[in-house]
C-alpha cells in the first residue's frame, strides 16, 4: 500500500508546526482582531496582530482545525511578524499562487517554513485549509486600512 | 433478494478506481448514487418527451404530464400517504421545511408561541424555525437530549406545553443514526394541539415510512438522498392544512385565474408549485422509488443495520476511536481518532479510496452538544457491502498509524 503521496501534503515540518504552534495565544491592548472560518468544515481562527507604522509588529492566533489549517496559521504568523504589511500582503499572494499550482517567483521574499505547504496545491479539498489564516490576514490589513 | 454485491452492480458511478483503489463510496447520507435504471429514466424523458407539464394539448405535453403526475402517485403510495393532494413536489427537505415554516408558521405562530425542535436537528430543521421565532417573537425551544443522543418521551412530555405550536424533529439523525420515536412525539404534540413536522431526510430512503401510522401533519424527504436526482424533494402535508396554507412562491403554473388587481390559486398540490417543475427530477424520483421497493425497504434497512453493526464492532476494538450515538442506530457510523483532525482522517481515507464525510455535517449545535468541532462520519445504503467495510476499518488503522509515525 502506498502512501507516497500523502508524504507531499503532510510533511514534517508541517506536522511539527501543528504539534507545537508557534505564536499560539492573545496579545495585549490595542491590537486588531479578525475571526475567519471555515464554514463548510468547522475550522475557525482568531488572528491577532498590532500594526505600527505600516509594519506588523505582532501577530498571534487562536483556533481550532486540521493540522493543515493550524500549521499554516502557525507559518504565516512566524513569516509575517516583523513585515512591512506590504510585502505582507506581497506573501500572501505567492502563497495563493503556490496554492493554485501556480509558478511563483519569490525574489527577495524568504519563504522559509512556507515551501512545505506547497503539496497542499495536490490535494484540492484542503486549499481552503491552508488559505484560511491568510485570508483572515489580508482582511485585517484592510480594515486597519480603511480605518 | 439480490446480494449488496450484485445491487452494487446496478450503480455504474462505483465501477472505478479513485486514487488507485476501488472506490468505496461511504458517504450516503450526503447522497447517494444513482442507479442505471434511473439516470436511463432520467436520460429517456430528455431524450423521447420533454416537454413542459400540465399544458396538455399536444402528446409530448401529456407524456410529460403523465410522466410527472406518474411519479407523485408513486411517491403517495411509497409513503403511504391517503392521496395525491398531499404530494407536493418541491427542491428538497430544505424547501419544504422552509415553505412550512414561512406558510403554516407565519399564519399560526405567535408572540410567546413556542416551537419545539431537538439538538440534534441538521440546519435545515434548526434555522426555518429561528428566522420564525425572531420574526413572531416565539420561544424556540430544544428537547434536552440523553447521553447517548437519544431521546427520552418524558423529556418530550415535559418540553412540549399547550404554548407549543409547532414540533419538528428529524425521523433519524444524520450524525448521530438515532432513530427518534416520530409517532409517539406526533401523539404529545396533537395533545397539545401542536401540528408535528417529521424530517424524513435520513429515514425515507432507508425505511419503510407509514405518514399516516406515524400521523405527522408533514412529513419532508429529498430525492437525491434515495437513488433519485438531485433538485427534487417533497412536502407531504395533511390535506386539511395545505388546504388553508398560503403559496409562499407566486407566479406560473400555480394560478386559476389572474386578473390585473388580484389571483386564485389552483388547487392541492399544485398551489404550492409556482414555475415549471422539476419533470425530470420527479420523473427519476418515480424510477428510484421502482428501484428501492423492488428491492425492498425492510431488506435495505436490515442491511444496512447489519454494515453499522459490523463497522462498530470493528471500531470499537481500536484504540483512541471515539464512535458517536446510541447502540441502536440506523447505517450511520460518526467516530473520530484521538489526535487526528476529521479532515486530515478524510485525506488518507481519501488516498485509499474511501470516501467518507468530515466536518459539521450541517448539525453545528449538535457538535456543540458533543463537545467538538468536527467529526468523521461513515454512512452505509443498500450498495455497501462488508468488503467496504473491511477496507475502510483498515484504512482508517492506516490513518491512524500514519499519523502516529509522523508525529512521531
């Protein structure tokens, strides 16, 4: 029995940021929050972030899904902390073209952890897992924009 | 009868391979696949008379006619109801709770009215109901449920009071396989002069359904979830009730007369079937309803017992399995694994062609009442045999083991 294929969707760095999330937890004071679910599977996530100076100072999560789901929640907080909410906003495009198959080209961008995801684009049902934190990301840089 | 095996060649959909395995299809409850002789009826009204309904002049217009009004006839004797007025041909079980719930329940529902459901109920029999209560301002009310997601008649007696308007509850629930006691719970709600809808989703394509012994005043069912394509459904209702029950669509094929300032209706059913029906949905309806009594629904219900039980049994000896519901159960098994999100047990099921459901299975409060956020659910009908179940309890050793050694 093969299960080669399955070894593309879950690999062990994804299992390791699912086993022990990092940046899992609340931040303090004057933060931005966004809820995102997932309607048709249950999972939902609580992102946090504080933005100063077009930058994203911080960024914790809270939640409950798939090892897909969670991990990534977990990859993008690590990758997004520290970043410039437009290059930010930069990754979180790559990342929706690596989900869709798509060739991506990541100059000056370090996608670290992120490239493990990248057999999630195999498996279709499980896109929107990946995607969700990302999502909720893109929506909380909006309304701080708007705001 | 034929055996699961020679019945299973009747459905050419489960003739293949997914992902390198012979699919066993596992998740009936979401629907289920349709067999040759109904994709052909199907296939023959698109190809030999379509034409639209109750137009009657020319002969592909009665073909038609005769074809659709045919397949209520069959859907009147399948469940037994006293006669054709009471047939009506909508979507689905959604549909029709929603044309109850915006048509009976806008007329007799008040403020501080009660309307009783369970926690069990699937969105569809949750939220007609909310939209309701909030529009009236009524009370809507839960029947607490047992620990093993039964429910007791004395929690019904003491739920239902002579507030209570309307009760709706499902025949058998599509999480937990409970087969709820529809007809006594029909005997306190009339006590109480409340009117009952059955939600027969999960029941109609699996057993024998009696509306008259069961004595609901509706009773609803989708098609696609009994060998019948997807888009049709119905609504039985007590003739005296659909009687003096308002449209809630207006527009063609539902009028007697129409004048600039004002309209009749037409009489039962068809009242209630504003715009060109769905001819061919109903006409496959008729077919599968062909299908299944040429089977026969006491068979397919004891086999479909006999898969749960044997897929149970199974569960139950590995460890970290948690199986949902009570002992006694229709062909519904929920579980999940310690440590593995539904989904990703989904995922490997997947890989070794095993489809099964993973997630809220429309019943959020109910999961809330189980204390997760997901489950996985494997649902058995009369094409499983126990080789898919074989396969999906090894496959589920696999996931379970697969994800033991990459959390390793």
């Amino acid at each position: 029995m093969s299960l080669g294929n399955l070894d593309t969707l879950y690999r062990q760095v994804i299992m390791d940021h699912y086993k022990n999330p990092r940046n899992r937890g609340e931040l303090e004071g004057d933060i931005l929050k966004v809820d995102m679910n997932n309607p048709t599977c249950g999972d939902r996530i609580q992102l946090q972030m504080r933005v100063e100076d077009d930058q994203i100072a911080e960024a914790k999560f809270n939640g409950e899904g798939c090892s897909i789901s969670l991990s990534s929640a977990s990859m993008m907080t690590q990758t997004v902390k520290g970043m410039k909410t437009e290059d930010a906003l930069r990754m979180s495009s790559l990342f929706s073209d690596m989900m869709l198959g798509k060739e991506i080209d990541a100059a000056g961008m370090d996608l670290g952890d992120i490239e493990a995801l990248q057999g999630v684009a195999k498996f279709p049902a499980r896109i929107k897992c990946a995607t969700l934190a990302w999502k909720a990301m893109e929506q909380g840089l909006a309304e701080e924009e708007e705001a | 009868m034929l055996t699961a095996a020679e019945i299973r060649r009747e459905f050419p959909i489960l003739d293949q391979e997914v992902n390198g395995h012979p699919l066993v299809y596992l998740d009936s409850a979401a629907t289920s696949q349709k067999p040759a002789q109904v994709i052909e009826a199907v296939n023959d009204y698109y190809r030999r008379y379509n034409s639209n309904v109750h137009r009657g002049v020319h002969t592909l217009g009665s073909l038609a006619t005769d074809g659709y009004e045919g397949a209520r006839e069959k859907v009147r004797r399948f469940i037994h109801a006293s006669s054709m007025e009471e047939i009506v041909f909508l979507r689905g079980t959604t549909t029709a709770i929603n044309l109850v719930a915006s048509s009976y329940g806008r007329d007799n529902v008040g403020e501080g009215d009660e309307i009783v459901i369970t926690p069990m109920e699937h969105h569809s029999n949750i939220i007609p109901w909310q939209q309701l209560a909030k529009a009236k301002g009524a009370v809507l009310k839960y029947i607490p449920l047992q620990e093993d997601g039964s429910i007791s008649m004395e929690d019904v007696r003491s739920t239902i009071t002579n507030k209570t308007k309307i009760v709706a509850v499902m025949h058998v629930s599509n999480v937990l396989g409970t087969v709820n006691p529809v007809k006594e719970i029909t005997e306190t709600a009339h006590a109480h002069g409340a009117a009952m809808l059955v939600d027969g989703a999960q029941s109609v394509p699996h057993m024998k359904v009696d509306v008259q012994d069961i004595g609901a005043d509706f009773y609803a069912f989708s098609g696609h979830k009994m060998c019948g394509p997807t888009g049709i459904g119905v609504l039985y209702g007590k003739k005296k009730l659909l009687k003096n029950m308002e449209p809630v669509e207006f527009g063609g094929e539902m009028i007697d007369f129409v004048d600039w300032y004002d309209a009749t209706w037409k009489e039962l059913p068809w009242k209630f079937e504003g715009g060109t029906p769905v001819i061919a949905g109903a006409i496959g309806l008729g077919a599968a309803i062909d299908f299944l009594e040429g089977i026969g629904l006491d068979a397919i219900e004891a086999h479909e017992e006999k898969l749960a039980a044997y897929a149970l049994d199974q569960m139950r000896q590995m460890d970290g399995v948690t199986v949902y519901g009570p002992e006694k159960r229709a062909g519904i098994v929920t579980f999940n694994a310690d440590d593995v999100h539904p989904h990703d047990l989904a995922t490997v099921l997947d890989a070794e062609g095993v489809a099964v459901r993973a997630g809220h299975h429309c019943a959020q409060p109910l999961m809330k009442w189980l204390d997760v956020t997901a489950t996985a659910r494997a649902s058995f009908y009369l094409y499983n045999t126990e080789e898919d179940v074989d396969t999906f309890v090894s496959s589920l050793r696999t996931a379970k083991e697969y994800f033991g050694d990459v959390f390793g």
